[in-house]
C-alpha cells in the first residue's frame, strides 16, 4: 500500500515538473517582421534570434519580398529558407503571418511549407493558437489593405466574430498579430480607411495587445481603446522613424526584435538591439482578455 501511494506520489511529482518546465518554456514570445530582403540586417536579426532565449517566434510579415509562387521558387530558398537556416536548426518553433509582399505570389504556399517543416506553424492565413488561457489570433490584413481583396474579407470577418466568441470566456490575455498597423508615430501615419475600419471594429477595443510589422521601425505605440499596439518591424531593412518621439512613446529604426514573458494577465515586454543584444525600451501591459 504505501509503495503504491509512493509510486503515486513520484508519478504526480513527475507531472508536475514536466508541466511547470513546458510552461516555463512557453513563457517567452518573440517576434519579428519585415526580414525578407537578403543583406546583412536580415543575418543579424536571424542570429540573434537564433541565439535569445526566444521559446517562439512570430513572423509577422513580409517572409520574403518578392513573393513566392510555389513550393518551388527560388525566391523561397534564397530570401527565407536559406538565411532562416540558422534559426530553423535550434527548431525553436516559427509562426507566420502574411504581408502584403508575400501576397506578390501565392501566400497560400505557406501551408506547405509549414507542412514540410515541423519547425514552421501556419494551417491559415488567419488562425488562432492558445497557450492556457493565453490566447493568439494571427489575422490576414493585406486583404483589407488592398481593396482588389475585397472578395476575401467576409470568411475572416465571421471567422473572427465566431473565434472571440467561443474564446472569450477562455482567455485571460489575448493579443492579436498582423502585418498592418492601425497607426504610426513614422514615416506611414495611419492605416487607409478600409483597413482601418477593419482594425477599429474587430481589433480595438477586443484585445489586449496588437503587435505588427509594416512600417520598419520598433515601436511602443501606446493604447488605443486601451489595445496596445507594438511594432516590431526591422527584420531587414530598418526605417521610418519620427524626428521626434512622443512623450511616452518609443520608436527606433534599427536591427532588432520584440520580446515578451506572460503571466496570468501581465505582459512584460522589450524590444532588443540585434546588433547589440540590449534591451532598449521596456514597459508593462495589463490586460483582460477578449472583451
């Protein structure tokens, strides 16, 4: 009986441990946009993130920048396989959003290219991935960019609305990644009137952090809405800062990634100097999941 009860008592033990460290390894989210132009800020961002403490990384956008027509194309070795290598070896695992030059070929060869690479997350243009009660909605906002893509929009719309709803008594944070922002202190003031309309209505206000890329710079945007919105932008080619930064703001064009740890309803965030490997801003975000 009581070799029984230890055997027990090892075996809860044993849970217990793997569960804390898979969580704790878990707990840091990284991510980077815009790093599909081949030079030296591109190898830079790579190695750094290959060698952080990074548990996952998002991709936000512009995988590579001309595009990719198939699983075949050149362009998908030269500007993403082959400089992403040293990253993909750590098989620290990669989750991607599309930008509006990867809508210059087919986006959807993604999906095989996550299908080939274990590493490599991304079922849809737009999904949703849940740690615990920390939730995750990579939405498609190049459709809402171009207005050609118009046709699209209507599946991700009622997807979301149905996504939030069945989440929403389930996440205690939530946060939402893209490749647009809603607005810039840079050189892109502020979305178009179709795609901003998008962002007002079903992100804003909704989640509680919203981090893109698109305009290549770091910044801490502030709340809108109370909606943080976070760019990290510099994968490869860094630029568009302001002159002037707002008081209580941040925005830098230079190498780097932003970087967050998640506890129940607190996000501690920093953006990092690839070149440097120091923290360069940081701050705090309370949240309340889907609202």
């Amino acid at each position: 009986m009581i070799k029984k009860y230890l055997r027990a008592l090892l075996f809860l033990f044993i849970v217990m441990v793997n569960t804390s460290v898979s969580s704790e390894e878990s707990s840091i989210f990284c991510f980077v946009g815009d790093a599909g132009e081949v030079n030296p800020t591109q190898t830079m961002v790579v190695k750094a993130l290959a060698n952080s403490d990074c548990s996952l990384v998002w991709h936000l956008g512009d995988i590579t920048q001309l595009g990719v027509q198939s699983i075949d194309d050149p362009e998908l070795q030269d500007s993403f396989l082959k400089p992403f290598q040293p990253f993909l070896e750590t098989e620290i695992p990669l989750y991607l959003t599309v930008g509006n030059h990867d809508y210059k070929g087919d986006p959807s060869v993604y999906l095989e290219v996550a299908k080939n690479y274990p590493s490599i997350f991304h079922p849809s243009n737009f999904y949703t991935k849940t740690f615990g009660e920390l939730c995750f909605f990579a939405l498609d906002t190049t459709i809402f960019d171009k207005l050609y893509y118009f046709y699209k929009r209507g599946n991700q719309i009622r997807w979301l609305e149905e996504e939030v709803r069945k989440l929403k008594d389930k996440c205690n944070f939530s946060i939402a990644v893209a490749h647009h922002p809603l607005y810039s202190s840079g050189d892109r003031d502020r979305a178009n009137p179709q795609l901003a309309i998008f962002l007002e209505n079903y992100v804003f206000g909704i989640f509680d952090i919203y981090i893109t890329g698109h305009n290549h710079v770091l910044a801490d945007e502030g709340d809108h809405k109370n909606t943080l919105q976070l760019i990290s932008a510099t994968g490869a080619l860094p630029g568009g800062s302001p002159k002037d930064t707002e008081s209580g703001k941040f925005n830098i064009e230079t190498p780097g990634f932003l970087k967050m740890t998640i506890e129940k309803n607190t996000a501690r965030y920093e953006f990092v100097s690839a070149e440097q490997n120091e923290v360069l801003w940081s701050n705090i975000k309370v949240g309340s999941g889907l609202r």
